[in-house]
C-alpha cells in the first residue's frame, strides 16, 4: 500500500533530523536517508531539491514550531511589557529544553559545506528580537537607544541560549535542580535586558 505524501515527507524530514543529529551534515546523504525511510533517493528529491533544500526545511519546521510560541506570548495584549518579556524567555527555554533535537539543528549546528540559511527567513527570527527589543524599551520607560536596546535583547539572548545548550549537552552538574535554574536563568535574562538605569 503506497505511504500518503504528507506522511512520506514527515517521515523524510524525521529520518534526516536523527542522521543530522547522529553524524553530521557531511554524513548524511539523501540515499542513506531514504535507505532509513524505505523509500528511494529520488522519492525525496520529489520534496527537496537537494541536501541543503532539506537541511532548510528542517530549519523552518523548528522555527515555525518556536515562533508560534513567541507570537502567542509577544501578542498578548492583556499583559505589561515586562511580562510579556518573562513570556517570552520562558517560552523560548521551554522549546530549547522540550525539543532538543529542533533546537541543535536550530542553534547548535554549524554545517561547514552547507548554504547560508536564507536571509529572508533570518529576518522573520529578527522581526521576533525586534519586538522584544519594543518591550524592553516599553518597559524601561525612558526612551533608550534603539541600538541600546537590540544590544540588551540579544544578551539576553544569548543568556538563554547558554542555559539551553549546556543542559541540552548535559553539562550542568546533575545536583543542581533544573527547574530552579531556568527559573533563575528567566529572571537573569530579564536582568540583562532591563538593567538598572543610571
């Protein structure tokens, strides 16, 4: 019986991730990826015209998994800029955390042979740190510099991203409870982007 398409891609972009994940992007071959998926190399440049096609694709499923979460926070209009910031930090450790295999492929990994991600679509995650950046200065009240503020969102950031990756890789000391350390990396996060003001 013929697998549904919808199915077939799915199966594709799954069996990629974990050879992704597993060995490397110079590794990971479209015949060794439809060997895992019992289907044949030409079956999946039906979907992606070719490695880096679906390297891509395996970008913008995580990214769209991810910005669905930021929008839902950075759109809420029953909330102060300063929650909605903790929202946000909270919402993006939570992905890092619960999806680690988005996440690497995401963040962690750097394909040396591959394409640049597309600009246009880096642009959709800049659009997201620039909103932030619009709530931190809501937040700080006080007409900071534009560039200020993209400066402190991205440390913050950066804070985050840290926190993931070194939980993510298992380099925490396993003594220290995890749920008191993302606590404390939001509230740290938030530190970063809304420092005392002189």
């Amino acid at each position: 019986m013929p697998r549904p398409a919808t199915n077939l891609r799915e199966s594709i972009l799954d069996q990629a991730r974990r050879l992704l994940l597993a060995e490397g992007y110079t590794r990971m071959s479209m015949r060794r990826i439809a060997s895992r998926v019992g289907c044949t190399a030409t079956s999946l440049y039906l979907y992606f015209k070719n490695k880096n096609g679906l390297f891509h694709a395996l970008m913008d499923e995580g990214m769209d998994k991810l910005f669905v979460g930021l929008d839902h926070v950075l759109e809420s209009t029953d909330t102060t800029p300063q929650e909605r910031l903790r929202g946000v930090f909270r919402t993006y450790l939570d992905f890092g955390l619960e999806n680690p295999e988005f996440y690497e492929v995401m963040f962690l990994l750097h394909p040396r042979h591959t394409r640049r991600y597309p600009p246009e679509k880096y642009r959709a995650a800049r659009n997201r740190l620039e909103r932030v950046g619009a709530d931190i200065a809501l937040a700080r009240g006080d007409d900071p510099d534009p560039a200020e503020v993209q400066v402190l969102a991205a440390l913050a950031w950066t804070s985050l991203h840290g926190t993931i990756s070194l939980l993510v890789a298992q380099r925490v000391d396993a003594r220290l409870d995890q749920e008191t350390l993302v606590d404390r990396a939001v509230e740290h996060a938030m530190a970063l982007a809304l420092p005392p003001q002189s």
